[in-house]
C-alpha cells in the first residue's frame, strides 16, 4: 500500500471510531440526537465551523494559523462597537475587513518573508489580542438595542426553518468546496502543499498561493465573528479564546492532514460537528467544562500521530 493509502486508512480508521463513539453516547444519552439538541449544536459549531472551512485551505497548503482565536476577537469587537456608531452594514464590512486585512498580513509574513508558520500566526495572535485590548480599553462592546436591529437575523434568525447560522455555514461550505476542488486556485493549493518545490518547477507561484490562502482564512475569520457577534448582540476581548484548538482538532478529526497536500472542505466541516456533540454528551453527562480541552487535545495528539505513523509505516518509531 503506498504512502497516501496508508495516511488515507489511518484518518478513516481514527474518524470511524470517533463516529462510532459518539452514536454510542447517542444511546447512552437519549437527548444527544433530540431535534432540539441537534439544532442547538449546529448553532454553536457554525462560527468555529466557518473559521474551519478558511483554515482547511491554509492546511492543506502546507501551513498552520493560529492567529484565528483572537482575530475573531479583534473583528467582533469591532463589528459590535461600529454597529451603534456607523451603522449595521458598515460594521459588517468593518469586521470582514478587518478579517481580511489580517489575512494579508499573516500571508506576508508567512509566503513572502518565508517564516515559519506555527511561530508567525503564533506572535500574532498576541498582535491581535493587543490590538483588541487597546481598540476597547479593555471594555466589552454590547449593542444598545438588541431587539431593534435587522443586524440580530445574522446570528439568531432562521431561514426555511434552519437557523441562519447554520444556513450561511452549508453555503459557504458548498462555494469554497467548489473553489478547492473545481478551480485552478484549489488545484495549485494541493500542488503547493503536495510538493512545493515541484509546484514551482511547474511555474506555480507558491508565494502568491499561500498568501491567498491565508486571506482566505481571514475573511472566513472576519465573517465568522459578524455572525458571533450577532448571535450573542455583545463581544469581549477574550471572545475567540481556545478557539483555534477547536478549529484545529475538527480539522484534523474530519481527516485533514497537517502535512499538507490532502483535506477537504466537508471534511473539515464533519470534523467540527463530530467534535462538537462530543462535547455536547460530555456536558450533558454532567462533566466539568474543562474536559472538553482534554479531549481536544487528546484528539489532536492522537490524530496527528496516526498521521504520521502512516506516513513511517509504523506507529512506534
């Protein structure tokens, strides 16, 4: 079995038994796959979820951003504070761009002046924190009037009975599906983090793929907290917290490899939502809050290992 296969086994044989595991809890726990339920956890994975579908793409060029927590911090926190002083829209396009900006920069540092990825987006998602901190003075930012502005449909409507949130997430998951695996942007990225050197003697522009990559994780960043920030009306400083773990462990969990070249946007997505009734069953067991992290982390750890074992051909090396 080749390199590929082997890697290919390794993420179904780990996704299926995560799946597995959580239809068990389904039995265990009757109200898991209640509507309500089910409803009310598509609700709350749908902003890490969208953040998930632009780092999918980072991902499988090759590269890793961990600046998206506290980005989406940063443009909640202005999408929330411009809405009461300019006006809904104007903070909407506020908060993506801000998003998308951010995205450059990153693409900059990381395609361009050639860092590593891991320490790059890592010094600024503290970048981010400070500039967040420094724009509110520390403060949270609340919408004056919550029940009185079309701005609160983002986050807390329902369109054809589906909540908005979840909506905007399968149509942004079904555009930049297509963008990934129907056009030459989405072939390249696999080029790049396939082979980079390769992609290159193929006159592919790898500084220019992986810029775009990170502007696209930006904007889907920037779009994620306009729905964040409409679905709860207010935004603090620590907002985006712990969310890029979240991102990450979906992505890998949906199959997504961090040694670049494979992945998918559905994949990632599944990922999220797999991640996100489990953590929903170890609330409903009663479990303290914080065993959602360990189990985070053992997700990543655990999939990244199999990753690479494949790769090896062994497991203990």
């Amino acid at each position: 079995m080749t390199g590929e296969g082997r890697r290919i086994t390794a993420r179904q044989a780990a996704g299926g038994l995560i799946v597995a595991l959580v239809v068990a809890a389904g039995f265990a726990i009757p109200e898991l796959f209640s509507p309500s339920n089910i409803t009310q956890v598509l609700r709350q994975v749908s902003v890490t979820g969208i953040i998930a579908i632009g780092v999918t793409f980072v991902v499988v060029v090759g590269r890793l951003d961990l600046s998206v927590g506290s980005l989406l911090s940063l443009c909640a926190i202005v999408t929330v504070s411009l809405h009461d002083k300019v006006s809904p829209g104007a903070a909407i396009a506020a908060g993506i761009g801000i998003g998308a900006l951010a995205g450059c920069v990153n693409g900059y540092l990381v395609a361009v002046r050639r860092l590593n990825s891991l320490i790059a987006t890592l010094a600024m998602l503290s970048v981010f924190q400070g500039i967040s901190l420094l724009y509110s003075g520390g403060q949270n930012a609340l919408i004056a009037s919550p029940d009185g502005t079309w701005f609160a449909t983002i986050g807390r409507g329902y369109v054809f009975g589906v909540p908005m949130p979840v909506a905007i997430l399968i149509v942004l998951s079904i555009i930049m599906s297509v963008l990934l695996r129907k056009t030459l942007f989405g072939a390249q990225v696999f080029a790049v983090g396939g082979n980079q050197i390769a992609a290159v003697y193929s006159t592919i522009s790898a500084k220019r793929v992986i810029f775009a990559t990170y502007v696209v994780s930006g904007t889907m960043t920037g779009i994620a907290a306009v729905i964040f920030g409409s679905r709860v009306m207010a935004a603090q400083n620590d907002s985006g917290s712990g969310y890029e773990l979240a991102v990450l462990a979906g992505i890998i969990l949906g199959g997504t490899s961090l040694l670049g070249g494979s992945g998918g946007i559905f994949r990632s997505v599944f990922g999220i939502v797999v991640l996100g009734f489990i953590q929903n069953a170890l609330l409903l067991l009663g479990l303290p809050y914080y065993f959602q992290w360990l189990i985070t982390w053992v997700i990543i750890i655990g999939a990244v290992w199999l990753d690479v074992a494949s790769v090896r051909g062994r497991v203990f090396a």
